[in-house]
C-alpha cells in the first residue's frame, strides 16, 4: 500500500510511489566494460520542499552475491509538473552530471526520461546521453537504463529489480496492544 505522507509537498504526489529505501540486484552489461551482476540501494526522500532527494549506491556482486566493489553512485533531485511532466537534475560519481526530462505514464506507476543535457568533467568517459524507465511493479521498483557514447549506439547497459526496505520501527509503532512485558502477544 502506498501512503502519502502528511508533510509531502502537494505537487510529488503523483511521485509517491518511489519514496522510501529500496534494495536489490540487477545486470550492467556495455561495451568496454566488465559484465556484472550488481547490488543496489536507492533512497527517494523528501523535505516538504518540491522536488524528492534521490541517491543511488551500486557494487559488483560476486557468484555468491557478495559485495566486491563499488561500482556506481549517483545523487539527484526529481520534479513532476501538474502536466506530470518530471524533471530530473542528476550527478554521478564518474564525473558526469545530467538534466533527464520525461513524463508519468497515463494511469499507472512509471516514468520514462531520457537526457537533456550532459556535462563531463576531464575525468569521465565517453557518454552522449540515455534513456531510464521505472516502474513501480507489484510493490517493487524496477529500472531499465540504456545508454550512448560516440562509439556505441544507445543501448540497455544497467537494469534492476528492487524491493521496498522497511524499518522495524515503523511497524512497532503500530504495535500499541502489546503488554508491557510482550509475552503476553504469543500466548
């Protein structure tokens, strides 16, 4: 079930379903780059102002599903407009900021953007621009990234299928039932 928080500003509602903290797995596979299977954890909150905070960590994963190393970050602000256009002002850790602008699907959870603008730093490597989808499936947050470089046409690159993280003390609040000394609950 997606709430709505009391202090969100009026104009994210439509953007609700991605608040919270999300984890889970997907596959990066582009040219010139290894092919791995990566862990993720994103994070969409928000202060009552009019944009949500977005911040992604990505690590390889080994054949275990292990943590071997970092592999990409990323931190950004999301939008929407009454027209449920939504805009997106994003930095990445290899150097690279983008402007993605898209649009709410009509009657259903998912957003498709692409870039508008990118900016690299010396540092980065080549990157011309890309395209993202989310949706929000069943309770979870899937994603489907593709990318372009001056040699590489735009093309899927990274993909993940992630599940909503919820504190325990989230539903302990819920809990105020309980005898004081809890044994009571499982008798």
């Amino acid at each position: 079930m997606i709430e709505i928080p009391s202090d969100l500003h009026p104009d994210l509602v439509p953007l609700v379903f991605l608040l919270g903290r999300w984890e889970g797995a997907g596959v990066s596979d582009f040219p010139g780059a290894e092919k791995c299977n990566f862990g993720q954890e994103v994070t969409f909150t928000h202060d009552g102002r009019d944009f949500l905070e977005y911040v992604s960590h990505t690590w390889v994963l080994d054949n275990e599903g292990k943590k071997v190393r970092p592999l990409e970050n990323e931190s950004g602000y999301w939008r929407v407009d009454k027209d449920r256009k939504v805009e997106v002002v994003m930095i990445r850790d290899q150097g690279v900021v983008e402007i993605w602008y898209g649009e709410l699907a009509d009657q259903k959870p998912q957003i498709d953007l692409v870039t508008d603008a990118v900016a690299r730093t010396g540092a980065s490597g080549p990157y011309t621009g890309g395209k993202r989808l989310y949706g929000y499936v069943k309770s979870d947050l899937m994603w489907v990234g593709e990318k372009a470089t001056p040699d590489v046409e735009l093309r899927p690159y990274m993909s993940a299928h992630l599940k909503k993280v919820v504190d325990p003390s989230e539903w302990a609040k819920d809990l105020k039932d309980l005898p004081d000394d809890g044994i009571a609950f499982f008798k």
